[in-house]
C-alpha cells in the first residue's frame, strides 16, 4: 500500500501497512486501508479481535508488527518515517512538553470533548430525546473549565503546545476539540487566543487536508441517524445490543461527573 506523509515542504509518497479505523457515530481517521462500523459493532467481531483483541480502533498492522493505541500509533509513524523534528522532537524538553501534554489529554480534553459529542450527538439518537438540560450544561462546564487548564498551562502565550512550531500534541489536541463540531457546538466560540491557535494549526497541516481528512467528524450526527435506521432494519439485535451498552456507558458519565 502506498501513503502520503504530509510534511512542511508538501506530500511525499511512503509505503506502509494496514490500518483500521472506525466509521460510523465516533472514531474517524481517514488515513486507514480499513473502516470498521462501530456503530454496527463490528470492532468486537471475531475477524476484527483477530487484529486487536482489545476490540478498539485505531489499530496498524506494520509486515508482522500489530500497534494499536491512537498515541503509539502516532509516535511509531513518527519515528518509523523520520518527519521533520517539530512532529516529535528530539531535543529533550521540546519532547517532554509533547509526551506531558498527550498525558495529560487522556483525563482532560478527550474525554470532556467526547462527552459532550455523546450527549448533544449520539443522546438523543440513542434515546429518542434530547439529554437533559442540566447534564448537558455540567458537561459544558466542565469542559471550559479544562479549556482554561489547556490554554494557562500548556498553551501559555506560545505559537502551538511545544514551542514555535506544531507537534503531535496539537494535532491530538485539535482533534479532540474538533469532535463536538460535529453535532453543534463550538468549544472554542468566544475564546480568541484559542480560536487564533485552532487557526493556527488547520494553516499548519493544510485546511483543505484539515477538513477532507475530518469530514465524517463533522457530519456525525447525520451519520449517526442513518446508521442507526438503518441497523434497525437490517440488525435490530444489534441495535438493542448498542442501545443497552450505551445506556451503561451513560449511566457510568453521570456518576464520574
């Protein structure tokens, strides 16, 4: 299989192996040889445990080397392919800053941004009814209040997380605020230092290449509807089964909150 590596300078042609990512309601990487259907459950499939026994996306098959895990995944591409330095750099405290932000995005920004695309966008799909005004309000609460986190701590007065170029750890933090866009809602909207920094980094990579690459983000509540009527048709167990789990997913939120 033949990729592209978008560097500073353009794209550039790589060989590399297989990837799957998901499609459906959540869990969109479009640089992916594979696409499986969360929605319709297939990441638990035999086929795909194969793969990973985990039963998650995203996960890469490199010749006989298996990673799964979003973080490693984008660290191993860094360094297998030698991207320019600003990605992953080498200089020790350029690099710490990188890995201190992807630790910290783990129990801040991703899962407070992708609570919010669960109640606004995948709620009232699952439901049949909005979530309710009060949840939804903490939700968003919550996640200002990591926003503040991001932008005083990590952010600071700096172009980009890591210094005066991009790295790995804007580009997880982009995608991670990019996500509840797609059901309606700006996290972002008000605050301008961030606002010029989202800027900033969808200049960086390419916003023709931003945008195409997070089209299924951004039309997920769309997609979410269509997948869902059409599981009833065709896999009403299915639907039931995902209904039933996406009511213990919800009921565990509202007591972590």
């Amino acid at each position: 299989m033949q990729r592209e590596r978008v560097t500073a300078g353009g794209r550039e042609p790589q060989e590399g192996g297989s990837g799957w990512a998901g499609s459906g309601s959540w869990g969109f990487q479009r640089a992916a040889d594979s696409w499986v259907s969360l929605c319709a459950g297939e990441q638990h499939s035999e086929e795909f445990r194969k793969v990973n026994p985990l039963g998650k996306v995203p996960v890469i098959k490199d010749g006989e080397f298996t990673l799964c895990e979003s973080l490693a995944i984008l660290k191993y591409l860094a360094c297998k392919y030698k991207t320019p330095d600003h990605w992953y750099p080498a200089e020790l405290q350029r690099h710490a800053r990188v890995d201190e932000y992807l630790a910290w995005q783990h129990t801040a920004l991703r899962p407070l941004a992708g609570k919010i695309f669960m109640m606004k966008g995948l709620f009232p799909a699952m439901m049949g009814a909005p979530c309710p005004e009060d949840k939804m309000t903490e939700a968003q609460d919550e996640l200002a209040q990591a926003l503040k986190s991001f932008q005083e701590k990590f952010l600071q007065e700096r172009p980009y997380i890591a210094g005066s170029e991009i790295s790995l750890a804007d580009l997880v933090a982009i995608v991670d605020l990019t996500q509840p866009l797609g059901v309606g809602y700006d996290p972002l909207e008000g605050l301008s230092a961030l606002t010029a920094w989202r800027d900033r980094v969808k200049t960086a990579v390419d916003r023709d290449l931003f945008d195409k690459t997070h089209e299924g983000v951004l039309t997920a509540q769309v997609s979410s509807l269509d997948t869902l009527k059409s599981l009833s048709q065709s896999q009403p167990e299915t639907l039931a089964a995902l209904k039933t789990n996406f009511m213990k997913y919800s009921s565990k939120m509202a007591k972590s909150s």
